[in-house]
C-alpha cells in the first residue's frame, strides 16, 4: 500500500530491457536445500519457461 502511495501511476518498462528470468537465480545456493525443495525449485522453473513460450509478450 504504501508503494501504491509512492506511485499511484503504474509504468511499464520498456520493452527492450533485459530481464532475469527465476532460472536465472537458480545458482550454486541450491544445493543447500533438500532434495524434495530442489526438485520444487526446479519444477517451478520449467513451468514459467514453459509458460514464457506459449506466451511470449
């Protein structure tokens, strides 16, 4: 809410700018986790690439 206060009027970034996508975050760290939540991390990430290919902005 108070974000909504900052900036009332909602922006969208330019197209061209150059995203991360959550793969991208999936680094060494997860192997700290358990294998169930590695698995889980890794799931989740498939799902929005998949995602990202039937709906390309």
């Amino acid at each position: 809410m108070i974000h909504g206060a900052w900036l009332p009027r909602a922006v969208p970034a330019p197209r061209d700018l150059e995203r991360l996508s959550f793969a991208d975050d999936l680094d060494d760290r997860l192997s700290s986790l358990d294998p169930g939540l590695q698995a889980a991390a890794r799931a989740v990430a498939a799902d929005l690439i998949q995602e990202g290919e039937r709906h390309p902005e």
